[in-house]
C-alpha cells in the first residue's frame, strides 16, 4: 500500500465513525449451497445484530479473516412479524385481482 493511501487511511478513522459496524455483536458460521450445483458448499459467516425480538440484520461474508468478502445481506424476521407481512401481501394481492376481474366486468 502506498504511503498516500496510507495517509489517507488513518484520516478516515480518525474523521469516521463506525458506530454501525460495532452494533454486530454475535458471528454464526454456517455452511450454504449453491442454487445452480447443489453438489457444491460454502463456508459462510453471518455477522448479526438484533435490532429488536423480531427483527435480526446481517453481514454475510464468505470467510472470517480480513480479507473475506461481502457476500449477502439477508434479514431474518420472526414468525409473528413475518405472517403479519404475508397477510397484508396477499390481503393486497387478492384487493388487486378482484379491482381487475371487478374492472373486467364493467368493461
């Protein structure tokens, strides 16, 4: 690394805050396949935050050490919360679809 990115590196942390970052307070390792070859694995490491009991926030990165790269960003949502979600997707879904066949017959 060269002396002006260093330089530049040490600004950042001293004018940056990473308050964000420092709320992950659990690290799961787990181990995923790939959707396109089921016969292949990955190691993967979630890095978690609970924001509340039904809500959990997540840095997916393909290995543990400082060189690992970002790989997914996924949520993970209680059963209450998300049967809550499902119900007013569908409850929009069905509204949609009678307003058409509604519409249809009008017309």
């Amino acid at each position: 690394m060269s002396t002006e990115q260093q330089l530049l590196d040490k600004g950042a942390q001293m004018m940056q805050s990473l308050n964000p970052v420092n709320q992950i307070n659990q690290h799961v390792c787990t181990f995923a396949l790939y959707s396109q070859d089921l016969t292949r694995q990955i190691e993967t490491h979630h890095y978690l935050t609970r924001l509340n009991q039904d809500f959990i926030q997540c840095a997916v990165y393909d290995t543990d050490d400082s060189h690992g790269r970002l790989i997914g960003t996924p949520l993970s949502l209680s059963l209450s919360l998300y049967m809550c979600l499902f119900c007013r997707c569908m409850c929009a879904l069905i509204n949609n679809i009678c307003w058409e066949v509604f519409s249809f017959w009008i017309n």
